[in-house]
C-alpha cells in the first residue's frame, strides 16, 4: 500500500507503474536492423551504410584496388634481409642504391686504383660515392690503432683540409671545375695503398730502410693514381705534374701518420 501512496500507481506483481514491460504497447527502440524495408540509410545517419555480414569481397580484391591504386604490387612479407630489397612497390630501388652504396661500382673503382697504369675513363667519376673511401679510412685509421698509433684526429684533420685544398686547386686550374664530394672521392679511393702500407706496419717496424722504401713507393702509386683520374675526368692532360705535386703532399702527410709514432723516446720529467 505504501508503494501505491508513493508512487501513485502499483501493478499487479508489486512493480511500478513506470515500469512496462515490452509488448505492453510501447515499441522498443530500434538501432540498426529493422529499418524501413531493410535499409539502414533511411535512417538519415550520414555515416550509414549496409551491414558487412555476408558483402565482404574476396581476399584478393582489395589488394588488387590497392595495388591498382598505387600502379604496383604489394609483395608478400618475407624476413629481415627484404629490408635491404626492394620489398615494396614494383620498380622501387633497393635501400642500398636509395643510400648511395653501389657494391659494383665500388668494385670497379678499387681495381682501377690498383692498376694504375691501365687508361682511366674520363666518365669514372660520374658517381662520386663516398662509400669506399669511408671504409678505406676506417680500415685506414684501425691499421693505425693495431700498431699503438690512434691518430683518428689526425686522419679526419689532414682529411678535410687536404680535400678542401685540392678541391681549390683544381677549380682555380681548370676551367670544367669539380665539386668537392667527387674529389674526396677520388682521394678516399686513391688512399687504398696506403691502407695497404699500415696494415703492414702492425706487424712490421717500418722505421727502417726497407720501411722508408716501402713508404714512398705507396706515396707514388698514391699519387699517380689519383692525379691520372683529375687529369681524365678534367681533361688536363699538359698539367699532370702540377696537379701530381700537391696530391702528393697530401699522401706524404698520411704516410708520416703511418712510419712514425710521434714518441720522442724522452723520459719524463719527475
């Protein structure tokens, strides 16, 4: 009774009147299904549109929109070595090329330094790649650390102010010029001797006769390969001399890195 002066109105199972159960004339509310005639865009929602049960298209359907879209084909995933392929789209270039490192190119540059004495292609440096001589004076500066000589400093030093010298020199006394990246790259490879040279030296004393001999012979070989490559691609047949001489001021001072430890033999002061 208390229910009903509450809340003015009791069924016959004591619950409220506010409480209908559903069929009691009240029609419940509709969300998705049972729209009119089936289709939920009556609704008027702007985002509706047909249930996926049972539309779903094949597999190979939507990536073939997708790869038609994109003028190419997703290839399947593989392991961790498709990161260093191609492993996109159709035509894209491998992650190597896209950074510059071209292993045939390096290999063709390394052996024409090598053999200086065969003719150099006037077309050689048309892919001036610093890849090789990053490696070379990695290699070069390592040499160095295994024979108690960590001269990295002095490496990276007379380095960069050898390539920007030379890169000078040569604009002022040619008229075709160069850009500095091809003219690192021509010393980074042309040093390859010389890597030769302190890699000898961490198992032989080069301060010696035989080691001085040795030294200016990789001096030479240095020099002429890479004056041979600036006269071909500059063209500067008549001026190989004055280009050789300051080239090989450069490579004396990487042999000097080379032979001597800078130890004054001095006991120190106590």
């Amino acid at each position: 009774m208390w229910q009903q002066d509450s809340y003015g109105a009791s069924s016959s199972n004591g619950q409220p009147a506010y409480y209908t159960p559903q069929g009691a004339g009240v029609e419940p509310l509709q969300f998705y299904g049972g729209a009119v005639g089936g289709d939920p865009s009556a609704y008027g929602y702007p985002g509706s549109r047909p249930s996926l049960d049972g539309n779903m298209a094949p597999q190979g359907s939507m990536a073939h929109s997708v790869s038609g879209a994109f003028g190419g084909s997703i290839q399947s995933q593989g392991g961790w070595w498709t990161a260093f392929g191609t492993g996109g789209l159709e035509g894209e270039p491998p992650l190597l090329q896209e950074l510059g490192i071209n292993f045939s190119h390096i290999h063709a540059k390394t052996w024409m330094v090598l053999n200086p004495l065969r003719q150099v292609d006037s077309g050689i440096m048309d892919d001036g790649d610093l890849a090789g001589p990053i490696i070379f004076f990695f290699c070069f500066g390592v040499s160095l650390l295994f024979s108690g000589k960590p001269n990295f400093g002095y490496i990276y030093g007379v380095g960069l102010f050898g390539c920007l010298s030379i890169y000078a020199l040569l604009n002022l006394m040619s008229g075709r010029g160069i850009d500095a990246y091809r003219t690192a790259s021509v010393l980074g490879y042309c040093l390859l001797p010389m890597v030769g040279v302190s890699a000898i030296n961490i198992v032989v004393n080069l301060e010696a006769t035989l080691g001085y001999l040795v030294t200016i012979l990789s001096i030479l070989w240095c020099t002429y390969a890479a004056s041979g490559i600036f006269v071909a691609v500059l063209h500067m047949t008549e001026q190989r001399l004055l280009v050789a001489y300051p080239v090989g001021l450069l490579y004396g001072c990487f042999a000097l890195l080379t032979v001597f430890s800078g130890k004054t033999g001095v006991p120190p002061v106590k």
